[in-house]
C-alpha cells in the first residue's frame, strides 16, 4: 500500500469512528474534511421503518441545514430521515419548535421572526430609530439583559432626549413587542428555551421525542446557545457536537470559541478528522501556522491535490521606496492572478477572491453589477433574475434577488390578503425556509436576461408565474399589474432596462471571478483563492497577531478570520498587498519555512 492509499485509509477510519461512535461525542473535524459526509452516513445508519423517536440535525444556516436534507434524499435516497420522527433544521428553528413555543402561554398570537426589521412599529423615540439598531444582549449567568446603541451620534444631534432615553424607551419597546404583542427574535427564544430546560418536565419530553441531538458548525455557539445545550447534556440528552474552534469567526453575534472549549471538555469521547480531502499540502501547512502549538501540525493532504507542489504566490502592488511593482493596484493583481490560476489549468470561474470586508475585495474580472430597481415591475423581476444567476453576485444582492422574488409570488398567490410577510406565513402554516426555496426555483426558471425585447421577456415570464402554484390553498389571479412595464421600454432589450451592458463577443468570451468577504465565503471552496490584504496597518495588526506567541486562533478572532480564507483554497493560494509590507509578509513565511513565489507579471505565453 502506498502512502496516500494508507494515509487516506487512515482518513476514512476517523469518519467511520465519528460514524459510529455513541453520543455523547465531540468531533473537531478539519477543513475539508467531509464532516457533511460524516454525518449524513450517521445519519443513514439509522434502521429503516417505523420509529417513534428520531434524530436532530441542527445547523446554524438554511442552506447548511438544506444541503444535509438534500444529501439525505439524493445521493443516500433515505427520504424517510428528512421527516418526522426526525428533524434537520436550524438551531433557531429547533429551539423555537421542541423548547419554547409549545410552552408558551395561548396568548398572545405568538410569532417567531428574524429581527426586529421584520415586525411593523419597531421603532422607538421621536426620531423613529429602528429597534435592530440597539444591540440586545443576555448574560446567562446574572439573568440580566443589557442594552447598547452602536449608532448613537447618528440620531442624537440636536436632540431633546438623551442616549440614557433612547436606551430606556428601547427596552420598552422591545418588552412590548415581546410580551404584548408576541413577538420573538433568536435572543427572545434563547432566553424562554433555557428557562424551559431547567424544567426536567420539558427535557424528557424532548429526550422521548430524539434519541441524539447533532449539532454542527458549534463553533458559531453563543454563550446562550452553549448555555442552553449544557444544561441538556445535564439532563441526559445525547449530544453530538461538530465544530471546528479554528474557524469560529462571529464574535460580533456573541459567539464564544473558548467557552465552546470549556463545554466540549465536558463531553465523554473525543474524536478528530484531520484527513483534509479538500487542500494542497502547501495550503495545510499554511493554515496550520496559524493554530496553537498543540494542534500545529498540518492536516494530512488526502484529496485529489494531495501530491499537489504549487507554493504560495504573492503579488505585491503599488512601489515602496526603490522598489516598484509592474501592479499598480489590487485590480492589476487580480488579473494576475487569474493569468497565473489559467497557467496552473484553472479557470477563472473556478478562482475566489477575498478580503476581511467586501469594500477592499479585488475586482478583477468581474461583472458590473445591475442598477437596483426601484419599482415593483417587470423590470424589477428581471433585475432578480440577473442578479440571482451570476456567478459573482454578492450575498447582500443575491438576499434582495430574493426578496423581489418572495414579493411578486406574495402578491400572485395572495393578492388580497393584508398584513406582513411574517403574519402571513403565520396565517398559512409556512416557513420562511419553504418560501426561500420557492423564491429560488421561481428565479432560476425565468428566461435569461439577454438582448431579447422586454416584451418578449416579459410574456415568458408571466407564463412562468402562472405555473407557480400555491403551497397552501389559494385562488391565483391573473398577473398582468404584477409585470407591468412602459409603453416606452417594450421593445427595448431587457437587459439594457436593467443596466447591464450589451453583451459583446468579448464580454462573453472573458470569464468572471467570483469575490465576497471572508465572513460570506465562510463553507464555501475554489480551486484558487486570492486573498487581499488592503492596508499597511490591518497586515501590521495581523503579522504581530501571527508571529506572538501568545496569540493563535484559539485566543485571536482575527487569525481566526484569516485561517477560513486560507483553507477555502484547493490548489492555489496567493496573497496581494502593497508593496510597502513585501518585506514583512516575506519575512513572517519564512521564519515558518513557508514556500513563496513572488510575482509581478503574468506568466510567459506557452509555447503552442
């Protein structure tokens, strides 16, 4: 047997043991370690037939939780374990559906949202500031709520009340809208589910409903969150936690890294996957730099790169002192990049570039992005449509793709019915997940945004709507007023009407290059990743963070934030910056015995 055959073997022990292995169980799985895998086949070793308890699977995201029923359904063909006794959803939903709501009180009418954004009349004082713009938090210890207001100086000018008001009056609003009114965000039902846990009546209800409770991406637990599930380990209730601590980078919503630490230790068995399927070599060890000195050693390459001997590349840009770089800018970089990635046979679809916000990403090769709309028209659809399809669309523009979607079938199905998205959904039994998934299909069905005339585009359209049928009963309506458009645009091509530019032989010959934040690429991959390190002093506050001793990602959110784009990498990696701090990176690599390739030009044309 060879070395990776024995090494991947090795691999696929570990995710047979995690497979296997009696809850409760800690499982700290790698990047790129098939932990979607593991857990889908734990899953799938269920019995077939009739059950009267089942399993969670819990996630922090719709589409994490989406992808483990698809993956159920799909590939292992196990539809039974997406429905009742079991259960794969979010950690809200979760504690929404089995903790809080069936011991609530009948009244008032209450309702889970999303946020404050999502309930009419949550805004507070004379200046109408919105109730999400405080920042609500839940210390589980004390019991004690506190308030804060990020955005103050932004209201407060030349105003009779104070900041200390504007606090008070949030906590009275904020009390009614709960109380009162019965209205619930994701802190609300936290603070009612571990009330509710503290109660042995509730927990062996729930220990008579699931035999095992899998928690995945636990890394993203708040203190609340980690509060609630140790008082269920307490009571018994089997657990199985997946995380991976290195990549736990949502500070700013309370999550709690070395919290999740103390709880995991906790927990009986301990397993690790450290069988990278996904990474280079170089990317592994990379990556591994930036863990604490314990867990230092590089995850085993055992994917299909595994033998994989492209170092880091850098591209410096911009001059420092007496050294000028041919890049001038991050957007010369990014071209670079993508002429490097084309000269390793990668794509520039297949290339990801990234940066700590998404103001400083390259913008190399990119689609410029189409005008917003700002009726509710035919228009506005195909806005959606375009939007919704492209490969380098951002998160934030993909969501309000999908909000125009939700409100055309809101307005076909439901034309006369009144109040919010939320009561509605309320009203017909249905999830905001269903109506997402549904937004989604309705969007990918349209015809293609192209030179077509927008009354061609539009007659497909309202066709395509027609076929949309309702996920409740409900008598549609003709949907002409829903596609309207002006007389003076219906035979303009529709693309134009949308502010996409006319889509020329070069424009469709020359690939785009996906690019987000660091934050939203977080589960995503690319066969070459660009990182941009934007200014001198952030790379100064992220070399001192790497090279102390006494920081690693264990105790720093920021290498924590870098250590996810490092591993969204398959096979290349590159870091651009200025020029000003090639010394420094240089410098910071090699006291690691990093690898590096530096490069300011594309690479020589190959021979033919």
């Amino acid at each position: 047997m060879s070395d990776i055959e024995e090494q991947r073997e090795q691999a696929r022990d570990q995710q047979q043991q995690a497979v296997y292995a009696s809850a409760p169980l800690f499982v700290r799985a790698c990047p790129g370690a098939g932990k979607t895998r593991v857990l889908v086949d734990r899953h799938c070793h269920t019995p077939p037939g009739r059950r009267r308890t089942g399993r969670a699977l819990l996630s922090f995201t719709n589409v994490a939780a989406d992808e483990l029923r698809e993956r159920c359904t799909g590939r292992a063909g196990r539809t039974d374990l997406t429905v009742f006794p079991h259960y794969i959803g979010t950690f809200d939903s979760f504690l929404w559906r089995y903790l809080v709501r069936p011991f609530l009180p009948a009244a008032p009418p209450w309702q889970h949202v999303l946020s404050w954004d999502h309930v009419p009349g949550a805004i507070v004082g004379p200046r109408k500031v919105p109730l999400p713009a405080f920042d609500f938090r839940y210390d589980p210890t004390t019991r004690h709520t506190s308030v804060a207001w990020p955005t103050a100086g932004q209201y407060l000018h030349n105003s009779q009340l104070t900041e200390d008001d504007y606090l008070a009056r949030a906590r009275t609003a904020r009390e009614r809208l709960w109380q009162t009114n019965g209205y619930m965000t994701g802190l609300e039902v936290r603070i009612a589910a571990l009330e509710h846990v503290g109660d042995p009546a509730c927990t062996d209800l729930l220990a008579h409903r699931f035999f095992e409770i899998i928690v995945d991406e636990a890394q993203d637990c708040s203190a609340l969150d980690l509060a609630i599930l140790t008082r269920l380990h307490r009571a018994g209730i089997p657990l199985v936690i997946v995380a991976d601590t290195d990549q736990g980078i949502y500070e700013w919503n309370d999550a709690r890294p070395e919290e999740l630490h103390e709880f995991t230790q906790a927990i009986g068995d301990h397993l690790e996957l450290t069988g990278n399927w996904r990474s280079s070599p170089a990317i592994c060890q990379l990556a591994a730099t930036l863990r604490p000195a314990a867990r230092r050693t590089p995850d085993i390459a055992v994917g299909d790169h595994h033998d994989a001997a492209r170092p880091l590349l850098l591209l410096p840009y911009g001059k420092h002192r007496k050294q000028t770089s041919a890049l001038t800018s991050s957007t010369d970089a990014g071209e670079v990049f993508t002429a490097w990635a084309s000269h390793a046979d990668i794509d520039a679809v297949d290339c990801l570039a990234l940066a700590h916000r998404n103001i400083a990403v390259p913008k190399a090769r990119t689609r410029p992005a189409p005008q917003l709309p700002k009726d509710q028209n035919a228009i506005a659809l195909a806005w959606a449509a375009a939007v919704f399809s492209a490969t380098d669309t951002s998160p934030a523009s993909r969501a309000h793709a999908l909000t125009e979607a939700t409100t055309f079938l809101r307005e076909y199905w439901y034309p006369d019915e009144p109040g919010t998205l939320t009561e509605l959904l309320a009203q017909h039994d249905l999830s905001p997940a269903l109506l997402r998934r549904r937004a989604a299909a309705f969007l990918h069905a349209l015809p293609t945004v192209d030179e077509a005339p927008a009354r061609e585009w539009r007659k497909q359209a309202r066709l395509i709507l027609q076929n949309q049928t309702p996920p409740t009963r409900a008598i549609a309506s003709a949907p002409p007023k829903l596609l309207s458009l002006p007389t003076a645009d219906l035979d303009k091509p529709i693309r134009s009407l949308i502010g996409l530019p006319e889509q020329t032989d070069e424009a469709i010959s020359t690939p785009t290059m996906r690019s987000s934040s660091i934050h939203q690429a977080k589960g995503s991959e690319a066969e070459a990743v660009l990182i941009h390190l934007p200014k001198p002093q952030d790379i100064t506050k992220l070399i001192d963070a790497w090279t102390s001793p006494s920081t690693d990602t264990e105790s720093s959110e920021l290498l924590r934030v870098y250590y996810v784009a490092i591993t969204r990498a398959r096979r290349l990696l590159a870091l651009t910056y200025p020029y000003s701090k090639h010394s420094d990176v240089t410098a910071l690599l090699d006291v690691h015995h990093i690898e590096y390739q530096t490069e300011t030009e594309p690479p020589p044309p190959t021979a033919p």
